[in-house]
C-alpha cells in the first residue's frame, strides 16, 4: 500500500519511463498524462519526492545510476503497439524525439551519426553491395542511407512493429522517406521466424538496427540468431549490429564479440561514434564479415561520397571516410579489456 | 514574490545548481541541503512541481534544455572558495565525482578521457618537450599525464583556486599525485596576469584546462589572452585548449578557430573524443602551434606508448596512437560548419 505522497508522484510519472522501470507496486495508479517540462530515461524525480524502500527498483538495468534529460516543448503522439509503448515528442534542443519504452530511439538532431555509421561502415567496406537486409529500422533511416548506394538491387526490411512505421512516417518523414525507395521490400514481422525462412547466401549485407537487448530484442544477441544471419549472408557479406556503449557494456560487447568470432570466419571488430542522446553520448557497432572474399573493414573499398546525394538530395551529415577509419580506433581500456589485438588490430 | 509550493521547491534545490541557473528570484530560499537522490547539471526537478512564468530562466546557458544526472550516493565535500561552489560526491556508477558552479568536471571513471587527450594530443605532436605550462588544471590530473613524459624538465601550472587542489588532493589522489612530480612549480593566481608575465619563448607547449567561458573563465578564450599564449611559446610550440562540444558549440568553436588562425601562424585544428559526462557526452580540443619548425598534429611524433608507465604507475587507459589520429576525423555537417578543409585537411 502506498500513501497518499507516493500515490502523487506514481500518478504523474510518464507511463513510458514506467515501462523502463520494470515492476510497479500498483498498477492502478498508472496515468496517462505526460508530465510537462521534462522527458528522462530514468524517473530520477521519485527520488526528489518520497522514500522508497528499494531504490534499484527505479534503475534501467541498461545504465544504471544516470539519467539524460529533454526538455519537452509538446509531446506530439502517444500510443501503445502489441510490442512496445510509443512516445512522439518535440523536444528544446534536439528537434523531434522517438522513444520506444521510454528510451529515446532518435532525435532529429543526431540521427545522422547513428543512420549514417550503422549503414555505411558495413556498405563502404564491400565493393557493389546488392542484397541488403535491414532487421528493425523501422523509422525508415537506415533505408534512407542505404539509398545512396546505387549499386544496391535489393533492400529487405524486417520490422515487427507496423505501428512504429506508421507513427514514424507521421512524425519523421525525413527518416520514413526510406520506405519510398521503389528497392524496399517491406516484411513486417519477427526477425527470428524471417531469418530462419531465409534463403542461405542471399545478403550482400544485413544491417541489425535493434533496440536494446532487454525485452523483445533479446533474442537478437543471441548464438542462434547471429549463426541463421551467417548462413543468410554469402561468402564474403557483412553484418553490422548496434553494439551498445563502450563505456556502460563492456561484458556485454565481450559477449558478442565471443559469440561472432565462432560464428563469422571473415573477420570481427568493434567500431564506435558520437550520439549524445544515447547513454554515455556513444553508441558501439559490431562489424562482421563470412568466410570468403577477404573483407578490411578498417579501410572503406566503396567510398559513398563519389556516388553523391542519394534521390532524397539529402547530403551525408555525419559519415566520411575518415570517420569510418576512426571509428575503429579503441580507447586503451577498452582494447584492454576486449584483449582487441585479435580484433581490431 | 513567491507562494508556498514554489518556496517549497527553491529550498529544496541544491546550491551548486542555482548558482548555475542564473538569478533567483528570492536570495533567501537558498538552502544549503543537497537533494538526496540524484545530481544535475539542471535543475529540472522544478518542471515537475510548480509552473513558473519563465521556463528559460533555469537554463544553464552553455547546453539549454537538456540535463544529465547521476546517482548520488553519498555527499563527499560541499564548499564554497572566491571563485565557484565546489562539490564532491560518490556516485552510483561513475566514482567520485567534482563539479565546480554545479557542473561536472571531472568523473574517476571517465576522467582518463580528457585528461589523456587534453595532455598527450599536444605533447606527442613535438619532438622531446622541455618546458611546459597548464593553465587551470588544478585538479592534478593533467600533471599527471605530464609526468609520463621523461623530456620534461619543467611543468608550470597556473591555477586561480587553491581550494580545488586542496579539496582534491584529499577527495581525489589519483589526480592530484600529479603535484608530486618534483618537476611541478605551482603558481596560485590569475592565468591572464601570469601569462602578460611571463617571458616570450619560453614553453615548449601550453595545455590550457579551463572550465566553460562563462563566468571567471571568459577572459581564457579571448583575443589578447591567446596572444600572450602565442608569445609565451617558442618557435613551433604548441597549445592545446579544452574547446566544448561539436554538437553544442559550433559557435563557439567557430570563433575560437577564427581567433586562433588570425594569432597562430602554424597549423590551427579541432580535435574531439568521447567523455560521458560531459554535455553530449563529446570534448573537443583546439590545436594551435606557433610559426616555426611545423607541427603535423595528425600524426604523433613522440609516441608516449613507447615511453611505458609514468612514476606513479598508471598506465594508459583512453591515449593511445590511433585515438590520437582518429580524434581528428571529423563529421561531415561540423567540416562545412567550421568549413574545416583549411583546418583539419
């Protein structure tokens, strides 16, 4: 049972940062207004109002012990698919934000490092990518980068949720633009069952744009899942997976990196850049290529700024070749730690 | 004049942020407790409770609308010298932590980031440094870094508050030990009376390692302060200035840029790395060295790797070569900002 104080300050929380809590002592006292001022990833403002027994309870057991902080103008949707919660807000400083399960997925104003990196550090590295799968994606920005790529045929896109596409393509077209390339194929649907039907050999690349791995996206760091995507590529294709902050997961880049140097036979690295409204204002890659035609992820075959604008006319904001060589370059302790001589080096 | 509930909300605020936040409305409510729970750079806990007729009155001018917060697990050390609010606290997942004025300067897990980089990106890019100067730094760890550098014979530091190296000599040794490198002179006082001072060709490089521009620090990125900076250095000397966030900044780093090409007739760059706890998670370090034998920034000369451990036995966790080079890589949308093909190419 809760006071009346706690009672207060339950009713005010975001439901989308309640998600991200984990357990609520009482689910009735949920509410569906979105507290004016302020959007967080982690609902720091219990601990300015009451006690509680248990503190951990609030963490996000992604990046415990810290909080970023948007301020809202105008929180512009608001829904809940079968998958996930959606939130929709225009925020100060940072354009428009989408946040699945109270987590920012993007902002307008630093899409760009993530889109661009994630599509072309893998693209740039094989010469005339044809067949490209993107798994999740589902704002449409990846799509939007793979677009520039004129050698591509093929662009697959699995996404399990239609209501993200739809919201996205409301609130994002300069993201959801991507759908309208005539080479996309859309699946909607989950990525497990998908890749499992696939036929073997048919990627040139396969690009995961997942969120984090708590909750429907688990299964995606999983051996399993990473040998079907193997068996989807052909001799010599690519995969580059979101791979989480090389300041907060090390354990768990460890992990994947583990997992994929067993799996893929080509070549294994960890690459990273600057998103800072993601936790620790970084975001990792995990870069991964099959047995077959040798591929040097380190040095880009296919540069992307001789094929100019893609049909968006958009130009590449973030991404040139020399920020795809310096995203390879580890700190120390992270070398240290992932004894990267074997990877990286 | 105020009512109860925003009374209520003023008290509770904790002094280093206000003093960041601008004027306030009521001298009076001031209250000396910290918040127990959570510390920010903001303070948006005001968001939450009461609407107030001026919302951009609580923005901290250098990064409006966002906040990062951290976990606080015990308060450490709050104090208040002729210069700035400081406060020490142990937090959940970053260690110790120092702000000065409410804003974070430093953090034990990510200080090795800026305090390797601001350090080593100067003093690796010229051939056996002798004599060298840092502006600010009182914190130690910069000397520290210095200390790795067997050609140094002298190590001037220049630091306006004696109370930041007390407070950290006993909150923060594996920083502060930087003081006890018998090649240390320390100078408490003003930087810009030290530097008109100081005889001309004298420093091999100069590390300035200020806080933000506002407020006592302002002086440290203007024209006639660079100016003393360039005659204090020798021939082919260098200077490296901590120089704020390329996704905040642009601006700022702009004009820093423009000032320092007028002023520095050798090569002028902007580098940047990653820290987390700093806004948008990136630093960014401005590289300037005077007409003379020429200094190519991008590709290190004097590798510290080769150099080993310093005396006190720490070795590299974030400098290394590759992070060195790579910190020079810069996005597409700041290259046509700062239309860096003059700079950094």
């Amino acid at each position: 049972m809760m006071n009346a104080d706690e009672d207060r300050v339950w009713k005010a929380i975001p439901p989308c940062c309640l998600k991200a809590m984990g357990p609520c002592p009482d689910e009735a006292t949920r509410h569906d207004t979105v507290v004016s001022g302020w959007f967080s990833e982690v609902p720091f403002i219990l601990f300015l109002c009451i006690t509680v027994a248990d503190k951990s309870f609030y963490h996000n057991p992604m990046w415990p012990g810290e909080a970023h902080s948007l301020k809202v103008e105008k929180i512009l949707y608001h829904g809940r698919s079968d998958y996930q919660e959606i939130l929709v807000f225009e925020s100060y400083g940072y354009g428009k934000v989408l946040a699945l399960d109270g987590i920012v997925q993007l902002t307008e104003k630093d899409e760009c490092a993530y889109q661009e990196m994630i599509t072309h550090l893998p693209l740039c590295s094989i010469p005339s990518p044809k067949n490209v799968l993107v798994i999740g994606g589902g704002d449409g920005g990846v799509l939007r980068e793979i677009s520039r790529h004129l050698s591509v045929e093929v662009i697959d896109i699995c996404e399990i949720d239609q209501l993200v596409i739809d919201v996205c393509n409301d609130f994002f077209p300069n993201l959801s633009v991507g759908f309208k390339d005539p080479r996309v194929r859309l699946h909607v649907g989950d990525a497990v069952d998908f890749m499992r039907k696939s036929p073997p050999n048919n990627y040139d690349a396969i690009i995961i744009d997942s969120s984090d791995p708590i909750g429907p996206a688990q299964e995606l760091v999983e051996k399993p899942f990473f040998e079907t995507v193997a068996k989807a590529l052909r001799p010599g294709g690519v995969l580059c997976n979101q791979a989480e902050s090389m300041w907060l997961h090390t354990h768990l880049i460890q992990d994947m990196l583990s997992t994929c140097r067993v799996i893929f036979k080509g070549s294994v690295h960890f690459a990273w850049t600057s998103v800072p409204t993601y936790p620790s204002g970084t975001i990792g890659f995990l870069l991964c290529s099959t047995e077959g035609p040798p591929v040097n992820f380190l040095d880009p075959v296919n540069p992307i700024e001789t094929q100019g604008v893609n049909k968006f006319r958009r130009e590449l904001r973030f991404y040139n070749s020399e920020i795809h060589r310096a995203a390879f370059a580890l700190p120390s302790f992270l070398k240290k730690e992932l004894r990267t001589t074997s990877y990286n080096s």
